[in-house]
C-alpha cells in the first residue's frame, strides 16, 4: 500500500459496516445547483414512521383486553373480560383485580381465594399477561409544543453512562428481564437460538469457481 493511500479520506475503515449503514444518516452531499451542501436522508417517509404499538410485538406491555385465573402450573382455568374486572388499591399501594364468575366459572376455577361483593363473589384475576415491573413510562411535552410524548425505558437495563435504558417505540419481542415472566416470548427466543445453533452447524458449501465460468458460457455445461 502506497503513503497515498492513508490520506485517502474515503479508504475503507474499520466500522464501515456501521457507520455507513443505509438507516444511518450521512454526511451532507454537495447540491450540484448552487455547491453548497445539502443534507440528505436515506431514509424514506415511511421508513421513519414509528411502528405501531401492539402489545403483541411490545412484550413490556399488559395484554389486559380479558383476564385470567390460572391453575398451579399457569394454565388458564377462567377467561373475563375486562369490562367485567374491578381494580382495588391496596394500602401498601398494590393492585388487584376483582371479577364476578358464572356458576360454570366457578367449577372451573375449582376455590380461588373469593372475597365478598354485596350479593356477588368477587374473585381474584390477573392480566393475560401483566405489565413489566421494569418497563416504566413518562409522559412530556414534544419539542414545547401541544403535542404530548411518551419515553419508554427498561430500568432492568442501562447504558455505559449509568441511565435506563430507552426503549423509544422499537419493537420488543422477547426478554428474559422481563418480570413476571412471559412464557410465549421465551419461546421465541429458545426457538431462535435453535435455528441460530443449526445453522452454524450447518458445513459451508464450496464454491467451484471453474464450474461456475461454465455455467456461464453458452453451450457448455459444468
């Protein structure tokens, strides 16, 4: 390699496969019309949009649409709807979840702990899947205007200078911070981990460059 070559501003460098990434802005070209620079982003509207907010796809979040009685080993013995579930506050500053059953419900969810609503049985549910403990929310205003944002953080999680992690509005499929736990997104992450370990198992083919050449002159065969 030639002296030249290291002043050479645009060589290869190490970090490339980063820095120059196309969802990475980059520096600002020069407009051709006037010379001056002009910035440019490689990315178009709809990439910049942030994806929507599902707790399908946002494991941090509750799935409270219905609420569940579970049996000693997670299984769900009693599905109710949410319009149907009564918050009570603790004075230790707890939660807990109240819901009337049906006869046939109550044979089902076999004795939970019941407690005395009037002329009703109220009885203890939970969330088909409860909220993260670490998984917490502040709500500002957006660059002091009437728009209103949400920051997301993991307080499992922070970074080299000590804060929690943010979550911004990315997707989280799966996490083992995650408390209670979520059985289905650990799912996700063994069944990952399975394809990941059989495909580096996986021996690598060799390339035949001379059969390739043939391949591409007509007539021939390799």
């Amino acid at each position: 390699m030639g002296s030249g070559d290291l002043t050479d501003v645009e060589r290869p460098k190490i970090g490339d496969d980063i820095y120059q990434h196309p969802h990475r802005p980059q520096l600002p070209v020069m407009d051709p019309q006037d010379g001056m620079p002009r910035a440019i982003s490689p990315l178009s509207m709809e990439d910049s949009k942030a994806p929507s907010l599902d707790p399908e796809t946002f494991v941090c979040m509750a799935q409270d649409e219905e609420f569940v009685i579970r049996d000693y080993w997670g299984d769900i013995l009693v599905r109710v709807h949410a319009f149907l579930v009564r918050r009570k506050l603790s004075e230790d500053g707890s939660e807990d979840w109240l819901a009337p059953l049906t006869q046939e419900q109550h044979k089902a969810a076999g004795e939970p702990i019941a407690l005395t609503g009037g002329k009703d049985f109220l009885y203890g549910v939970e969330p088909l899947r409860p909220q993260c403990q670490h998984y917490k929310r502040v709500m500002t205003d957006f660059e002091n205007t009437d728009s209103k944002g949400v920051e997301r953080v993991c307080t499992a999680q922070r970074t080299d200078s000590g804060e929690f992690l943010s979550l911004r509005d990315q997707r989280v499929y799966a996490c083992e911070h995650r408390s209670p736990r979520d059985f289905v997104s650990e799912e996700r992450l063994r069944k990952f981990d399975e394809r990941a370990m059989a495909l580096a198992k996986k021996p690598d083919e060799e390339w035949d460059g001379e059969a390739a050449l043939a391949a591409l002159s007509p007539g021939k065969t390799p």
